[in-house]
C-alpha cells in the first residue's frame, strides 16, 4: 500500500505546485505570516473512512482482500486533510472531491498494469482533465 500511494500522488501535484506558487507570492511580498505549513487535498474537505477509500479503488481496480480491525481510538478509521486554510487564505482548492481522485487514481493503476507503456498518456489525459477542470472554475 506504501508504494501505491508514493506513486498515486501525481494528481496533487498541480495543486501542491499551485500551493508553493501561492505562497512564494506572498513572502515574496513581504508577507512573513505565510511561511508555516500548509495542507493541500481534495476540494470536499471531509473525512473518508479507510473502508471508503478502498471501497472506491476496488471499484476502478482489482479489489484486495482486506480485513478491518476496530481499533481503540475513534479517528483510527478515518483519514482526512484538513485544508480549509490554504482554500480560504490563498484560494489555493483542488477541483475535485475525494472521491474522483480516488476513481481516477484507480483507473491509472488498472490501465497502467495492463499496459505500462501507456503511463505517460494516461498521465497527460488525466492531467488534460484536471486542468479543463481547473478552467471551468476561473
């Protein structure tokens, strides 16, 4: 799961480059306050439980075989971003929910073992994708 992760992250890096573009403009101008960190993620902003998150990619991949466990603590199960800052400070938002991300993170990997020659244009038609998206909202 460590290495599917490492190399889905293609998707935010438009955003996370938006992000560093963002803030680099405003210490640029003096704005001190902007230095710190900054979390980028999906434009929802809402907690996904794990079994959420590989319900959808079973759904755009080959399903695993996965057994959950309860775990003591309550927000074990669930992951989340919370980047509600960065959108309401910079106006730096990815333009799709968790959810397309994680489709589309799905059907890369899908296509992408059944022909890895065609990552590079699997890549760029998402990436098309992303940035018409991107346009529809300026």
């Amino acid at each position: 799961m460590k290495s599917f992760f490492r190399r889905s992250k293609w998707f935010l890096l438009a955003v996370v480059l938006a992000a560093n573009l963002a803030v680099g403009a405003h210490l640029m101008s003096g704005e001190a306050e902007r230095a710190g960190a900054w979390n980028v993620g999906p434009s929802d902003m809402r907690p996904v439980t794990v079994k959420e998150v590989v319900d959808i990619l079973s759904r755009h991949w080959e399903a695993p075989r996965v057994e959950y466990e309860t775990a003591g603590l309550p927000e074990a199960a669930n992951l989340q971003v919370d980047a509600r800052r960065i959108a309401h400070e910079l106006g730096v938002v990815s333009p799709w929910p968790t959810r397309r991300v994680l489709e589309l993170t799905g059907d890369w990997y899908r296509d992408y073992v059944r022909a890895p020659s065609s990552g590079g244009d699997l890549v760029r038609a998402q990436l098309a994708e992303y940035r018409a998206e991107i346009a529809k909202r300026a």
